[in-house]
C-alpha cells in the first residue's frame, strides 16, 4: 500500500491527520498497483493533481483493476452509458464499503468492463 500525490512529503488529512506520501504520479504507474482507493482534497496546483487524479484512475480501470471511491473522491469517476462500472466500490450511501472493496480486491480484475 502506498500514498501517491503530486509531491513526496507528508500531507494533513481533514482532520489533522498526517500521511506520509510514498510516491508522486510522476514516479509510479497505476500497473504497479493491485487496486486503488481515490480520495479528493484541495492543494496549490488544483488542476494539475485532478488531472493527474483522473488518468491515474482511467489506467487503473483500463486494467480491469478494483477501484474504490471516497466521498471526496467522487468527482474523478463517474456512472454514464459509456463506462461499466463493475468492480468500483463506492463510499457513498453504502454501509458495506469495506466488505465490498476487500471483495473486489479479491477478484482482482473485473472482466466484464469489456
């Protein structure tokens, strides 16, 4: 498990909390990654970090690859007729989040997106 940002250094969660961040979008690659959780936030160089957010989140589905989805990471996936969303587990309004994603890590790929 690793925390990947636009920059190596600790960053504040919401609530105060610190993370360390282990990798940066530029050094890593969504195919080193079995699944990946997306969470939002706001930073100095906002549209830099949504799109680098978004690619990394479109190669990670591109993979067939479990995704799973914070509240605050809502904005970088998105329900449409032109995307299968089998295998991305959402956050919101679903009291079986953890189970859900731990299952979809489980199957590892999600086939059907084909």
């Amino acid at each position: 498990m690793g925390v990947i940002s636009r920059k190596l250094g600790t960053i504040a969660a919401a609530d105060g909390t610190k993370i360390e961040v282990e990798e940066t979008f530029l050094t890593t690659n969504p195919v080193l990654y079995d699944s990946i959780y997306v969470v939002g936030g706001t930073t100095a160089n906002q549209e830099k970090i949504q799109q680098d957010i978004l690619n990394f989140v479109y190669e990670t589905y591109k993979y067939y690859k479990p995704i799973s989805v914070a509240i605050t990471g809502q904005l970088y996936i998105h329900a449409s007729k032109d995307n299968n969303l089998d295998g991305v587990v959402f956050a919101a309004n679903n009291p079986n989040f953890e189970k859900d994603f731990v299952s979809a890590i489980t199957k590892q790929r999600f086939w059907t997106r084909i």
